[in-house]
C-alpha cells in the first residue's frame, strides 16, 4: 500500500485508494497513452486531474514526481519486488505496464523489439512534428508573419503519416493482426491532429487511407474510448 507521507504530491492529490496504481495525467494525447494502457489490461488505478492550464505540473509536489515537469506520471505501490515506483515519461510507463501485466507487448525479442521501435518512433517523431504543427496552425504561432516553420510542419507531418500508411499495408495494426503498445502509443497523437489541431485538410489527412482505416478501428475499441476521457477534471 502507498504511504501518502512519503510522496509529496499525495498531500496535494491524496489518494482515495493507495493499495491502487496512482495516475496524475489530463487527457492530452502523451496522457491518454497510459489511461488507454491501464483500460485495456484492466489494472486497478486511481486518476488525478493535473490541471495544466494552471500550471499545476510546476508546483513543489508534481515536480518531486516528475522533475521535467510533465504528464503523465505515476506511482505504483506494487511495483518491483514489492516497493513503489515511481515513473514518468509515457513510453515508459507503457513498457512498463506492459511488462508488469504481461499484455500489449509481445514475449518473443525480436518482436518486441520491433514494437518498442515503434513506441520510440512516436516518441521521436510524431509527438513532437504533430505538436509543432499545432502549435503554427492553431495556437499562437499561426500569429507568426514567417510561415516556413509551419510548412516545414506540414511536410514533416505528412510524411510521417506515409510511414504509417505504408506501415499499415496487409496490416490491421502496427505489428500486424495483434494490436499492441505501438498503437496505443500513436493513435492519441493523429486523432488530435485531424481534430483538436483541425489539420486534417492542410496535411491532407484523407488520402492516407489505411492511416484513415486503423484509427477508426482504433477508437472503436470499449478501452480507448474510456481511456480518452480520463481523468475526469474534479
């Protein structure tokens, strides 16, 4: 069981149940990851509403958590040989929940290698060009008179999404007939480019037909929909 004395953030987000895995997270798409993750293995865990907006993740008691000041995080109280763990980073955390449910992540090595190069590819390459170009299309860059940063974006962001199209050819998911990490990783990043970043016709979403194809297949599962609406803000 969690002792709540020992993590500063639980005297700002006390935990209601400490004998469960705490999530402190918002529904962003690096946030969604591991709501997604802890839906489909069926782990028992508690969500926290970290407020970003109000920069909750630079108090005192997130930064103890997560020094780069970031969601999502979390404490596990059963971690390894039996002591809490603390985490962040959302690839990590997904390896991780993987290794410790035995689900989502494959036992055979070359393929599980092969899946975690494409955890790391998002990590690398599609979190932070979807995000740029969100940042130019939508928020306050698109105030910027230069609009090279922005195309540069777009094109980066297009040719990323023809990796996965080409990625996605006789596949129904990125390792093929079993869906895995890899999509949970990916699939919160291009539902918010073609929606919240509204940039489905300037990167041309529509002609990436498999791309298009695997995220409806995606969204259509029970535990991405819930897991894409935690935390609930209190």
């Amino acid at each position: 069981m969690l002792d709540q004395t020992q993590f500063p953030i639980a005297s700002r987000w006390p935990a209601q149940h400490p004998e469960w895995l705490q999530l402190y997270s918002l529904a962003t798409p690096n946030g969604v990851k591991v709501s997604i993750m802890l839906e489909e293995i069926g782990l028992p865990y508690e969500a926290h509403f970290i407020d970003i907006s109000n920069n909750e993740t630079w108090t005192p008691e997130f930064l103890a958590l997560n020094p780069n000041g970031k969601i999502p995080a979390i404490i596990d109280p059963n971690g390894p040989d039996g002591k809490p763990l603390e985490l962040f980073e959302s690839g990590a955390i997904l390896l991780y929940l993987a290794e410790k449910s035995g689900q989502l992540l494959s036992t055979d090595a070359a393929t599980r290698y092969e899946t975690i190069q494409w955890v790391f590819f998002q990590m690398a390459s599609i979190g932070p060009m979807f995000g740029q170009l969100g940042f130019f299309h939508k928020f306050a860059g698109r105030e910027y008179e230069d609009k090279r940063p922005l195309e540069r974006y777009r094109k980066e962001s297009q040719r990323l999404l023809g990796v996965l199209e080409s990625r996605l050819e006789g596949r129904d998911w990125i390792m093929g007939k079993e869906y895995s990490i890899a999509d949970i990783s990916i699939l919160g990043w291009v539902r918010n480019l073609i929606g919240f970043y509204d940039a489905r016709d300037l990167v041309e979403f529509d002609q990436f037909k498999r791309v298009g194809e695997w995220l409806e297949r995606g969204l259509a599962r029970p535990a991405v929909q819930r897991g894409l609406a935690i935390p609930v803000k209190n």
